[in-house]
C-alpha cells in the first residue's frame, strides 16, 4: 500500500516539483542539496577521525 513511488505516481511527483519549482531553480535546488550531502558525509567523516576506534565511553550518549 504505502512504499516507495513507481512509474507513473514518479512522473506524477516530478511533474508537480517542476511546476513548483521552475525549471530554472531546479538546478540551484540540485547543487544545494549536494553541497549539504557534501558537507554531511565530510561531517561523519571527520568524527570517525577523531573517534577511530569506534570506542563509544566518550560519547553523551553512553554516560547514562
């Protein structure tokens, strides 16, 4: 019932984003949204760097 949008549903949703959009804004739109998973993948990356034993005692998460 609920799940991931097939063939048609797909166009229909890619129609609507370009009517709301614009074809011009849909480019800026893609670039902004690669730059942030750019940004978010060097973000992980930077912290398995700064944790590489994967050692969890440091985290808040684990001091409760």
């Amino acid at each position: 019932m609920f799940g991931m949008p097939q063939g048609s549903e797909l166009i229909i949703i890619l129609l609507v984003v370009l009517i709301i959009f614009g074809p011009t804004k849909l480019p800026q739109l893609g670039r902004s949204i690669g730059s942030a998973i750019t940004e978010f993948k060097d973000g992980l990356k930077k912290k398995d760097e700064e944790n590489p034993t994967g050692d969890a005692s440091n985290s808040p998460s684990a001091k409760v």
